[in-house]
C-alpha cells in the first residue's frame, strides 16, 4: 500500500498530494516511507510546519522531487512534520528541502507523516507507556490555584517560584507535577554547566536558535530544596524528584547542595525516589551524590563515540572516559543507571555508532536506556558532527539490537526505585 506525501498550503490547511508518494530522511539520505516504518499517528501528536521548508515526495517513477506550489490551491506548498508525545520513539525525520542561509529550525523533533486512505500515519516506534505523560493530565483548570497555594505555603522559596514559570509559561510537566503533588518532580539545583550541547534548551549560542526556556539564575540552598522535595516524596504512590531539569545545568556542580539536600529530606521522607539527570562529566560530584543516598541517575548522550559525543556535548574539563567512571561509581554503589540516549536517525543508528554503544551497555550494569528523540535542526546539527560512514541499520533495528543485551530494558522515562 503506497503512502501519500503530506504537505500543507498557504491557507493552513493540510493536504494530502494524490500523485506524490511520501518520502522521509535518514541522516543527510532522503528514503521512501514503507509500511514497516509508519504507525498510525499518536494521540497527543501535534502537526507543525517546518518553518521555510519545501516538502519532497516521490514520482511514480521512483524519483525525488521538490513541491513548491500547492496543486489544488493559490500559494505554495510547505513541509510539515509531527511533534511525538512522550514514550514514543522518532524513526525518520520529514523529507524537506530549505535555503542553505535559513535560520535554524526551532529546537523540536520534526517526525515524518504521510497519509494512507485519509488516515495520517507517523514513522514512530512507541518504546514506552505514556500514561503518566498524558496531556490530558496537565495545564488543567486547577493548576493555578494549586500552584498560588504552594507559593503561599512556602513564600520565600525561589525553587518553587521558579517552577511556577516553568509550569505557566513552558508547560513543563515536571515542574506541574510538583504542585499537583504526584510522579516526576522536577527541581532545579544549578545555574552552571561544563557544557556547551548544541541542543541544549536553557541557554544557546548565538549561532543556533533562541532557547525555549530560560536557565535559573540562582543557587538555592538546601533548605530551599529539601522544602520543595519532601512534601512531594511523602506523596506516596511512585512519588519521585529528580535534579537536572531543562532550566538548569549541570547538577553534580552543585553537588555540596545536593549532599546537604538528601540528608535534609531522608531525614523526614524515607519513601520516594531522588533522581539525577546528568552529563555524569563531573565524577567527584557524581561520587559524592551517590554516596549520600541517590537512588537513580540518568546520563545523557548522543553517543558513544568520542568524536560524535564531543562535537555535540562541547565538554569543557571532561570527556568519555569521564563518563564511563561516573557510571562505574554509579553501578558500584547500587545506583539505578540509566542512560539519556538522544536519538536522531541517520546517526545514533550508524553501524559504528550503534557498536559503541553496544560496547558502552553491555556488561556495565546499565539498568536501562531512556531513548528520547533529539530536538534539533537536523542540518544545523549534522554541519557541526563530523562526516559518518557506514550502514545505517535503521532506529527499529538499533532498538531491537539493545533489547537482546542481558539484564538491560529499553524505554522511555526514568522509573520510581523506591
């Protein structure tokens, strides 16, 4: 069954071309979308314009084309892709083409769609539950009025101030969670970081896009956290904090807070999980987060070559080797380890890329691998990566290869441990 390319006109609307096939893109490669790449769309997935680009589609031929002008409407034709909801994996980018001089794309993860029998279709993989992540779940009517009691509650606590902007203006459902008092609760430690990731989303250079959020500004004490974390942590029912949020840097900086913080909090929450969402570059502050109580630590990466992961990490002080040691420290001391692997096709599931990985997982004790699709421009990105070769296996198969590792689970989300 053939799928149709999906592109949108200058009225808005979306439309489905009768004479083009849908096309998606791997890496820098345009391919045909096929049957084993596409899953109905999600619920909860959300369909954007590419900002500035041209879709591509397929002939009858077999050739690639560029569509510039809408053939059922006045205007041109624009590319559009699909926002994924959590738990589900990205597998191929959308087909475009955009000036080579344009602005990079906002920081998102476009998803190719395509249409079959007036059904749109996405190229995902779901690799996890998103129950909890549901948006039905969060920005309901009631949060502001939680959100005005907490801050009454706890005045002077510039953690939970900072949470009410990230829950009113970026949506973030981690910090809503902390005020509707369940799951996942973020809260932010750091205003530093060691370092420079291209896809950051809390502060940017000037040669990528604006970030989406603002970084804190402010070191809290560990008053200020243990304040914010107990209540939450006492909540019961797979309650879980979790340092190193997208409004901050790097958390194992701050590590004197955090000790401080955990003895603060075992010492009236003995249930509940405390999370770390870390580079994992800075070990000595690793080690002494483990040793105080940590319970769970997930370590973001691009991958497991240290060419790839420095190009996009820009680590000041640290590398791999650093890494690999913090997660060791992590194991050792009982830690439940995670990895944080930002996934881009073309890349992550490069033949070589994928070995390195294998090789960094296997035997290590790594509990399980997060994959989170990458939010970047996917040119802006690949310029700044050096030039890869080899096979691309492709995300389904690089998902099914982490599968097979003993002792090692796939998903999406960082789970309560305690």
């Amino acid at each position: 069954m053939l799928y149709q390319l999906v592109f949108a006109g200058d009225d808005g609307q979306l439309y489905d071309h009768h004479n083009l096939r849908a096309a998606g893109r791997t890496g820098d490669r345009f391919v045909e979308l096929a049957e084993e790449d596409l899953e109905k769309l999600p619920a909860g997935a959300s369909l954007v314009l590419v900002p500035g680009g041209k879709p591509v589609g397929i002939t009858s031929s077999g050739r690639f084309t560029l569509l510039k002008r809408n053939p059922w409407r006045e205007g041109q034709a624009w590319a559009v892709g699909a926002l994924l909801p959590q738990g589900f994996t990205r597998v191929l980018l959308p087909a475009y083409s955009r000036d080579g001089a344009a602005r990079p794309l906002p920081l998102f993860g476009y998803t190719a769609v395509a249409c079959r029998d007036g059904e749109l279709y996405a190229a995902v993989r779901q690799t996890d539950s998103p129950q909890r992540w549901d948006p039905a779940f969060y920005d309901t009517g009631e949060l502001p009025a939680l959100i005005d009691e907490k801050l009454k509650r706890y005045p002077g606590n510039r953690i939970l101030r900072q949470l009410a902007r990230c829950s009113l203006e970026y949506h973030c459902y981690t910090a809503q969670n902390i005020f509707y008092g369940r799951w996942e609760g973020g809260i932010p430690v750091s205003p530093a970081c060691n370092a420079g990731c291209l896809g950051c989303i809390s502060l940017q250079a000037a040669e990528c896009c604006p970030s989406p959020q603002s970084r804190i500004n402010f070191t809290p004490t560990p008053e200020e956290v243990a304040e914010a974390a107990i209540p939450h942590l006492q909540q019961g029912d797979g309650s879980m904090i979790s340092f190193g949020q997208g409004c901050e840097g790097e958390p194992a900086l701050a590590a004197r807070t955090i000790v401080q913080a955990i003895e603060k909090i075992r010492a009236f929450a003995g249930t509940g999980t405390i999370n770390m969402n870390s580079n994992a570059g800075h070990r000595v502050g690793v080690a002494d987060i483990c040793r105080a109580g940590l319970d769970a630590i997930r370590v973001s990466m691009i991958g497991a070559q240290a060419e790839t992961y420095n190009a996009y990490h820009r680590p000041a002080g640290f590398g791999l080797p650093d890494v690999r040691q913090s997660i060791k420290i992590a194991v050792s001391s009982g830690v439940c380890t995670s990895l944080n692997l930002l996934v881009f096709p073309g890349l992550t599931d490069r033949e070589e890329e994928a070995a390195a990985l294998l090789d960094l997982v296997s035997g290590s004790g790594i509990d399980l691998v997060q994959l989170r699709n990458l939010n970047i421009d996917p040119d802006f990105l690949l310029k700044h990566l050096p030039a890869g070769g080899g096979k691309i296996l492709g995300i389904p198969e690089l998902i099914e290869m982490l599968r097979e590792v003993p002792g090692l689970t796939v998903g999406s989300f960082s789970k309560p441990v305690r």
